[in-house]
C-alpha cells in the first residue's frame, strides 16, 4: 500500500444490532482480526450496545466509536448524549457529520465542528464525513460542496486538532446503493481534500491528515480503493454487519 499515514478502516453499524447481535458481531471479528497491527480497527456500534462491546475488546486490537455526540458537555438536551458519556465505555472514536445526520436531522457543517470541537477536548478522535449528492456532481459541483463542508465542519479546529481528526469521504450517491465511486472519482476527491486542507493547516500537517472513503465499500473493491495515494481507510456501513465480510475488507486492505 501507500503511505506514512496508517490506514484506518472502520465499521458504522447504524441503526442495527441488539446488544446480543452486537456482542455475537464483535467476537467474531477478534477472532478473525486478531493478528492484524498494520491497520487501525474500528466499530462503531449504537449507543446501547456501547458498554458490552467496549467490554468484550478491552484487550484486543479493535478500538470503539461512537455514532454521534453532542456539542454540549452536560445539560438539559433530551436524547443528547454527550463526550463524557461516551468517555465511560471507553469510547476512542466518534463518527461526526454522516451524511444521514446532514439529511434526515438537517446537521450543518457549523454544528459539526462545534461536535469536533467537544470532541477534542474530551481526547476523542472524530470522524468528520463530508460528501456530495448525485445531483450536486452531476452539475459538477463536487469539489464546491467538499470545501464549503470541509471548511465549515473544521472552523475553529487548531492545526494539531484537524491532525488528529479523520476525514470521511462519503459520495452521497454511493452509500447504501451498491453504486461505488471509481477509483478515480475517488482519488480525485481525496486528492482535492488534501489540497483544501493544505490551504487551511498547510502542507505539512495536511499529508499527515488521514481521509477515509465510504460509500459502498466491498470486498471485492476495497483492494484498489486502498492502494489510492489519498485514500487512507475505509469507513464501512453495510459490510460491516457481518463478519466475514468486514474481515475481508480488512485482510484485502493489508
């Protein structure tokens, strides 16, 4: 593969899983991952099975995240849940800005960033997803949505912040649709995020950035998507519901 930057492949489990399901999920991808070290583990299942997956991979090498959080620290926000929350399960991670949030709960990128903002000062590591519709890229206005969401979604982040933070590439179109950018719309993006991002931290700390790709990600397509010069993980939706597909998507990526 490329690179400096250490691949991060990670699974969002959605709306999906009981605690049991989870726990059966979970088990069987430290069985089949167990000797992976190149590429950095993720899952992110939902907030109710938090505390017994974070048990069940204490001592292994898949780390948790989180599908949300709020931009708050405490306080009366029904249904919110906040870093310290999170902080309890052992929480590492946390998905912000997918663009299912931006869709169904209106999320701009100026609420995402103050989510990456609580995130940082809680030492949790967010994943900001940025993306563009079908209709946005037919009217070839993809590399105007990326940087209006990427500046947006990191606004007021710190250079040493926005290098610790993970950016998702998510075409819209491709999520969920069994639709997959090619290899060279995504190296295109990838490429064109970099380039933003030198703009906002400069060069140095933008090629130490890692940007993921989501957006039907496969096994039978991980491979080339991976060996990208931009493309440094994957972030998994529907193929990381079960094992033996997310394990191919890691054991394709080495």
């Amino acid at each position: 593969m490329n690179k400096d930057r250490k691949l991060i492949i990670a699974g969002n489990w959605k709306m999906n899983k009981t605690v049991g399901e989870a726990l059966d999920l979970v088990n069987g991808l430290k069985r089949e991952l167990a000797n992976v070290k190149e590429i950095d583990l993720v899952v992110a299942p939902p907030f109710t099975a938090l505390s017994e997956v974070s048990k069940a991979i204490l001592d292994s090498n898949i780390r948790l995240g989180a599908q949300n959080m709020s931009e708050h620290n405490f306080g009366a926000y029904t249904g919110e849940i906040c870093a310290a929350m999170l902080k309890e399960f052992s929480v590492r991670y946390v998905i912000l800005g997918h663009s299912e949030r931006r869709q169904f709960q209106q999320e701009s990128s100026a609420l995402i960033a103050k989510k990456a903002l609580a995130a940082h000062a809680a030492s949790l590591k967010p994943i900001v997803c940025i993306g563009e519709l079908l209709e946005e890229r037919k009217a070839n206005q993809t590399e105007r949505v990326l940087e209006t969401q990427l500046r947006g979604s990191l606004a007021g982040l710190s250079t040493e912040q926005v290098e610790e933070t993970i950016i998702a590439y998510e075409p819209v179109w491709a999520i969920g649709t069994g639709l997959t950018a090619t290899a060279e719309q995504a190296q295109s993006a990838h490429a064109f995020i970099r380039q933003t991002l030198v703009g906002i931290v400069g060069e140095a700390t933008a090629k130490r950035v890692r940007i993921q790709y989501g957006g039907s990600v496969k096994p039978n397509n991980v491979r080339e998507l991976m060996s990208l010069p931009d493309v440094d993980g994957a972030l998994v939706g529907g193929a990381s519901l079960e094992v033996r597909s997310f394990s191919e998507i890691v054991k394709q990526s080495i």
